[in-house]
C-alpha cells in the first residue's frame, strides 16, 4: 500500500536520510526502530509532506505521491500522528476531532467517523467539551489517533505513541494500536519503546544515521543478537 | 453619581465598539499570521475615503456604499497580504515591521497626493439622543449597536466552521494544520479579507462620527495597538475586553481634566501595566 523507494531528504544542506526504501503491505502494520536522531520522525515528516523529499520515489496503491505538500498527503489517505501529540491545547476535545475531518471527504461522513472514534475510545465522548490541553496524557494521545483517524486514513503514521507517558498508560497506548490494526487500518508506527513495539507489529526497519541498517519481520528481529544487544538490552 | 461623568461614561463605552472590532481584526491577524499590521488604521482610513465618495461624491445609497466599502477593504486586506506580507513571511520580525510601517507612509502619502489634506464629512447627521437627561450620540450608539453584532458574527464563525476551527488551530500550532489537510497560504488569505472586512466595517462607524483625511489613521491607530498589547497580543478576548477599559479610562480622565491629559493617563496606565504584566492584563 505505501512504499518507499530510496527516499533522500535533510534540512537545508543538513541531510537527514539516505536513500531509504520501505513497504508497508495493506492491512500490516511495519514498525521503525533506532536511537534518538536516527531521523525517524523525519521519515514520518517526509511521507506526511511536512519535509520536502529530495530524490527517491514515494507510491500510495501504485501511484506516486511524493512531493505533495502535507495537506494534499491527507487527501491520498496519508494520516499522521505527530510526535508530542501536538493537539490544539484550547480547542476542545471535539473541535480537535473535527479539525481532523476539514478536508471535503472527511466533512461530508464527519457524524459517521465521530461516532466510530467514540466507539474506539469512548473516554473521548465524556470528554468532548474539554480543553484538549487540559487532559492527561495517556487521553491526549487518545484524541490525538482519533483526529487523525477522522479523515478515515488508509495509512497511519504514529511517531513515539509512548514518549513521556507512564509505564501503565504506555501499556494502554499499545492495545490501541492493536485495536486499531483490528478495524483493519495499514500502520507505520516509529518507536524507541523496541520490545514492545516489535509485539505489535509485523514489520520492523532498523534506522541508524539515516539508512535503514536491518529489516526482517518482527520475530526476526527479535531474535536478532544485535538487536537484543543494543536495543532491547538482553 | 455625576449625570455627567455617567454621560461621558456611556459615551464612551459606545466608541469602546469601535475600536474593540479593531482589536478584534488586528488581534485575528497577528494570531493566525504572525504578523503587526502597523499600518491597519491606515486601511481603515482608505475605508474611510471610498464611503466618503460612494455616499458624498457618487450618490451611492448609505447602506450600499457601506457594503462596497467593506467588500472592497476585505480585498484590499488579501491585497496587502499578498504584496506585501506573504513575501517577509520568514523574515525577522524587524523586516515585517518595516514593511508594514512602510505601508503605512506609503498609504498616507497616496491619500495626501490623491485628496489632499483636506478634512471631508460624509455629511450625515444623526440625531443626539436625550435619555433621561443625559445626551448620547445616536452614531456612536449605532457604531456600538453593530460592532457587537459584528464580533457576535465573528465569534459563531470561529466557533461554528470548519474554516473557523482551522484558523484558531492554526494559532495554537501552526506547523502540524497541514497534516489535518489545512492549506495553511488559503487561511491566511481568509483571514486577510476577514482582518480587512473588519477594519472595512469600523471604517463605516468611524465615518458616521469622525471627518476623514490621510492622517486619521494617527489619532486611532496607537490606541488600538495599546489596546491589543494590553489585552495580550493575539488574545482575541482580552483586546476586547482592554478596549472597554482604556475607553473608560480616556472617558473620566477626559471628564476630570481634558482629552489630551486622559491620554497621557491611558498611556500612563498601559506603560505601568507593563512593568506589572508584561505579556498584557489577560495572559494565559
């Protein structure tokens, strides 16, 4: 469904990925590894069209879309939970859910996508006339997946669904990636928390300075010894 | 208390109106776009002129020479947007300053070179209100009357659109409103015309009240950006509120004094404030 094919991109002569080739089959769910500064959230940046790509070929269902800038890449089914959450902290909870559904399609099934988003996280119904910015964190990143679910996205881009939550809430984080993956969405999803996200996923890259250094499937690289070694610390 | 003072009061919380739809529009702009429109009054006053010569000069009816003025000011606000603003976009904020403060001379100097420095009166008289023995301009209760439906409008459309949504979202976060499909250059458009169709209507209150001529975008202009300051720049809620207090306080100063010393006490007040609170009364 998205494929990548040797995708360069940087920040002005800064270059940030070398040549990065990737694919992610309708219906799995492919997970990015590596430490801090690897330029994982820049290969979610570049697919999202928030960076520009310098050279390579980007392909939704076959066609090209790289290039785009991001608010076409929602329009090719391309949704993007940004690292940090990033909710509009004085919007509420449902003005930031529909936020998410402003492009034509999204707005003309917006009361049928709600009512999906408060199936699957039916905290965000009770919470719908609260500041966004005012609840925990563990229910922001709730309503951070659930507006990016409202433009019904055929990918979804997850960048450290866990960072800065709590042991407990990282645990709930992950079930609702598993739910997610069950009503059949195509996820990429990038993470430093290794072990668990190689539990949820079926695919796994390993990005380091830039370049994509291993790939397997998520059992694979779970019994990989360098992997074991350096990122899951057995 | 003083019949008087309350007269003054009254007045003055009517012109409050006026320039709370200011604040309103300037406050809407540095928000969204991240910039200081230095020469906003200055759009005012071109608002100004073309009602004067729909009305005064063409015979153009009242309320039709207002609707064109507006409309052609909100055009003027995309205009200014596009020629000037758009281009500094990444610059420091020094070079935004520039070009804006720019647009200002540039704006004043056209009208002096276009119609002199005469003073011109759309010539409508409006009647002045006796309400239990106190005198009230019916102009500044019509300018009143209509700023607050104005801002009302203002409000539902923020709160209530998709369009609306999108311009306080990308307020909050203007990198990520992309990834939710918002073409951030269309919003800042919108918000342009929306900025300039505000500084169109004020001009058409202002009309009815003030005589028009280059530099009367001068006698307003620092007020309204004392006002935004004040009411923390970009806080569309507080330059609203500000606008009623520094109204007052122009009010009983003029009422024990002159209007020139309430000024200087206004001022007085706002330099004080921030040293108290910098980042304006209503801060978050």
């Amino acid at each position: 469904m998205l494929s990548l094919a040797s995708v360069s991109a940087g920040y002005g002569s800064f270059q940030a990925l070398f040549g990065v080739s990737l694919e992610v089959p309708k219906g799995e769910a492919g997970g990015v590894i590596g430490p801090n500064g690897a330029g994982k959230t820049t290969l979610m940046r570049v697919i999202s069209g928030l960076i520009p790509m310098q050279e390579g070929v980007m392909t939704m269902d076959g066609r090209p879309v790289g290039g785009l800038p991001a608010h076409r890449m929602v329009e090719q089914g391309i949704a993007h939970v940004p690292e940090g959450r990033r909710l509009f902290p004085r919007l509420t909870v449902e003005e930031n859910l529909r936020i998410g559904a402003f492009i034509p399609q999204a707005r003309a099934r917006f009361a049928d996508q709600l009512d999906w988003v408060y199936t699957l996280f039916p905290r965000l119904k009770d919470r719908r006339e609260q500041a966004a910015g005012t609840m925990s964190g563990g229910e922001q990143q709730m309503c951070a997946i659930g507006r990016a679910l409202m433009s019904k996205p055929k990918v979804l881009l997850m960048d450290e669904p866990s960072a800065g939550l709590a042991p407990l809430v990282v645990q709930q984080v992950f079930d609702l990636v598993r739910r997610i993956r069950e009503e059949g969405l195509t996820v990429l999803i990038v993470e430093q928390n290794v072990q668990q996200v190689l539990d949820v996923v079926d695919r796994a890259y390993l990005l380091e300075v830039g370049s994509i250094k291993l790939s397997g499937s998520a059992a694979e690289l779970k019994n990989n010894s360098f992997i074991r070694q350096s990122y899951i610390g057995l | 208390m003083d019949i008087y003072l309350l007269e003054a009061i009254i007045n003055r919380i009517l012109l409050g109106g006026v320039l709370a739809l200011l604040a309103l529009g300037l406050n809407l702009i540095f928000g969204v776009i991240d910039v200081v429109w230095i020469a906003y009054a200055d759009i005012v006053m071109c608002g100004m002129y073309a009602l004067y010569f729909l009305y005064a000069e063409y015979g153009v009816p009242l309320p039709v020479a207002c609707l064109i003025a507006i409309i052609g000011v909100s055009i003027l606000g995309v205009v200014v947007h596009l020629l000037i603003i758009a281009p500094v976009l990444n610059s420091p904020p020094l070079n935004q300053l520039l070009a804006t403060g720019g647009l200002l001379f540039f704006l004043q100097s056209f009208a002096t070179l276009l119609f002199g420095t005469d003073f011109r009166n759309i010539g409508v008289r409006l009647p002045i209100l006796e309400f239990a023995t106190m005198y009230i301009s019916f102009a500044r209760l019509i300018a009143f009357m209509v700023g607050l439906i104005g801002a009302v409008v203002l409000y539902l459309f923020l709160k209530r659109t998709y369009i609306g949504t999108a311009i306080r979202a990308i307020a909050q976060d203007r990198d990520i409103v992309g990834l939710m499909g918002v073409d951030q250059r269309r919003i800042y458009l919108v918000t342009s015309a929306i900025g300039g169709a505000l500084a169109g209507l004020a001009a058409c209150l202002l009309a009815l009240q003030y005589d028009v001529h280059p530099f009367i975008g001068n006698t307003f202009g620092p007020v309204i950006f004392m006002i935004c300051v004040l009411g923390g720049l970009g806080n569309m809620i507080g330059g609203f509120a500000a606008s009623f207090i520094i109204s007052q306080i122009i009010a009983i100063g003029g009422y024990y004094s002159n209007t020139e010393w309430s000024y200087v006490l206004a001022f007085t007040f706002f330099i004080v404030l921030m040293f108290i609170r910098p980042r304006g009364l209503f801060a978050r």
